[in-house]
C-alpha cells in the first residue's frame, strides 16, 4: 500500500447491555482489551449497557471491541454525520419521493 491510499474508516455506535451479575467482569474483559476509554456506562444508574462510538472498516471489526461473553448481544450501529447540504438534498429528495407517489 502506498502512503498516498488509506483505508476508509467508519464510526459505529455499540451498545452493549449485560446483567448486573457480568458487569464487573464486563468491564474487566473491555479493559483488557484496551477499549474502557471508548465505552461509557450506565450500569450506576441502574442501566447494565456500555456505549461507544468505535472507528473500524466494517461493522464485523467494530464487533470485536465487545467481549465475547456479549458480542452476539451487542447492537452496531453504523454513524451517519450530516452537514446542512445533506440535509437540504434530503429535503429534496423526499420531497420528490412523495411527489411520485401522490
């Protein structure tokens, strides 16, 4: 690969819910695997999840940042950022669906 190309990265948001009986061993697998600075957790507030947004080249690499105990329990969510022009495309593009279909 030359220094000129570059894989494209793309941000995902995982949640990862879990019981109050795996939680400590949650974060001490996250923290193992070098991840606990990406998650923020609401497990003292009641809520046993851990959320991070990952940067990885599909959503099956961005898996990997959960443990295993949970992985197949883990949502991941591909991230979508919008600028006012995409919105205004948006606009009009819906706009245009729903003249078709009227």
């Amino acid at each position: 690969m030359d220094s000129n190309s570059h894989i494209q990265m793309n941000r995902y948001l995982i949640e990862t819910p879990h019981t109050a009986q795996d939680c400590q061993q949650i974060i001490d697998l996250v923290y193992a695997m070098g991840y606990l600075s990406h998650f923020e957790w609401g497990c003292l507030s009641g809520d046993h999840t851990g959320w991070a947004i990952i940067e990885a080249e599909n959503e099956a690499q961005a898996r990997l940042a959960v443990p295993s105990l949970i992985r197949r329990k883990a949502r991941v969510v591909k991230l979508t950022k919008f600028d006012g022009k995409d919105v205004t495309n948006q606009k009009t593009h819906s706009m245009n669906v729903i003249e078709k279909s009227g």
